[in-house]
C-alpha cells in the first residue's frame, strides 16, 4: 500500500493565462513522477497565511519544490525590474521559502526542480546569476535556455558526481534546459553534483540531511528510465 505522501509546491499566475482568472498549478508530468515511483503526489497551496503553511507540511513526508514554466524570459529580459527570486512573484516565493525552511527543520526529504533548485539555493544562503547567463564570457555557447522544442527533448550534457551519479548509474548526461538564471556558489553544507560544459552548476545535494536534492533541469519529463530514480529515493527517504 502507498503511503509516502509527496507535496509539490505549486506556482500562480494573475490574470496571464486565461484573462481575469487567477491559477495555481503545476507541471503534470511531476505529479505523474511521483506516482510512478510508488509516492502519492499532494499539491501544496499557494497561500496568504504562514500558518496555514506550517500546518500543511505536518501532512506530508516529502517534498518537491517544483520549477516554474511561464515567465522565465518576462523576468530575466526586462531591464527594467528586480531580478530576483522573491521580487518576480513575491507570493509564491514566500510559499516556497515557507515550505523549504520547514521541511529543512524536520530533515524531510527535499527535491527542487529548476526553479525549486534556484530558490532552495538562495533559501540556504547561495547566491545567484541573475542576469541572463548566455552573456557570461564562461558559457562558450551552451544553451541553457531551449524555448518552444519539447519539453522531453535534450540540449546540453552535464557531468555527474556524488549522489546524482549513484542514483542514475551515470557519470554523464544529456538534459533539457529552461533557464536564464543560474546557482553561482551554493549554500554552506551543499556540494555540486553536476555542472554544465561552461561550468554552471546543474545540480548539487546537502551534506547535512538525509536527502535534498536540487536539480536546474526537468528530470520528470525526460525519456531516460533513470532519471525515476530521482523520485523513487525522494519516496524512499520519505518512507524513511
């Protein structure tokens, strides 16, 4: 029988996709990656009250701090704005930091995807490139950000090490990629599990807990079998 619950932290968007409508949501095919992994999948609200915060992680034993997928080039692009995590959606990131900083207090299993990687980085103490990091001189024409080709579709190589390598059984990978922002130093007690040809950091893991995991790339929707294997240890350390 089931019984790791899994939540996802969800995102919001007022009015930008279906005019006059405010919606949560969050990437199917994550919901999909838990399930398949034997977890049962629990999105998180995105809410006012901290205490409502607090309470809601008290019924879950995992966490996935999901990545976001409609206003990466509205918030990097313009310069006429802040670019940081908290200033680009000032709700969700209170919800997302709210959710982490509590599961981080229990030692609950953690998984940041893309977004969730960036903003448990900056949660944790890291710091962040925030403009676009095609310009840096480093990058040597990696391309980070994949725009309309398909989700599953792979566009730069990472290399692997640490616990990225044990639970794929890789050392090396092909990864689709949707960013503009990236993890410049990671937090104190992180290491980095996997970096890009042009040195950005792709993946790195806690020192400290038992599993939190973040990862600048969307391992739930690509092809390769191994990359479950991300969720069935999210589930496992959950059931732990």
């Amino acid at each position: 029988m089931r019984s790791t619950r899994v939540g996802i932290t969800t995102g919001w968007e007022q009015g930008n996709v279906v005019p006059g409508w405010s919606l949560i949501y969050t990437v199917k095919a994550c919901v999909e990656a838990v399930e398949k992994a034997g977890g049962i999948p629990l999105l998180l609200p995105v809410v006012n009250d901290p205490e409502i915060r607090r309470e809601t992680l008290n019924n879950i034993d995992a966490l996935i701090a999901a990545g976001e997928v409609l206003s990466v080039k509205r918030n990097v692009l313009k310069g006429d704005q802040a670019k940081d995590l908290e200033s680009q959606n000032p709700l969700r990131f209170a919800n997302e930091r709210d959710y982490l900083l509590g599961a981080l207090e229990r030692n609950m299993p953690i998984l940041g995807i893309c977004r969730g990687h960036q903003v448990l980085n900056v949660v944790c103490g890291g710091t962040m490139y925030l403009d676009d990091i095609h310009m840096r001189p480093e990058n040597s024409g990696v391309v980070h950000q994949q725009g309309s080709r398909p989700p599953a579709e792979t566009i730069h190589k990472v290399e692997m090490d640490g616990i990225l390598a044990r639970l794929t059984g890789k050392g090396e990978a092909m990864v689709n990629s949707f960013h503009r922002q990236a993890v410049m130093e990671p937090p104190p007690g992180f290491a980095v599990v996997a970096r890009a040809p042009d040195g950005i950091v792709e993946a790195m893991a806690s020192l400290e807990h038992d599993f939190v995991l973040g990862v600048q790339f969307h391992p739930e929707v690509l092809q390769e079998s191994f990359w479950l294997e991300l969720f069935r240890e999210l589930v496992n350390a959950g059931a732990r």
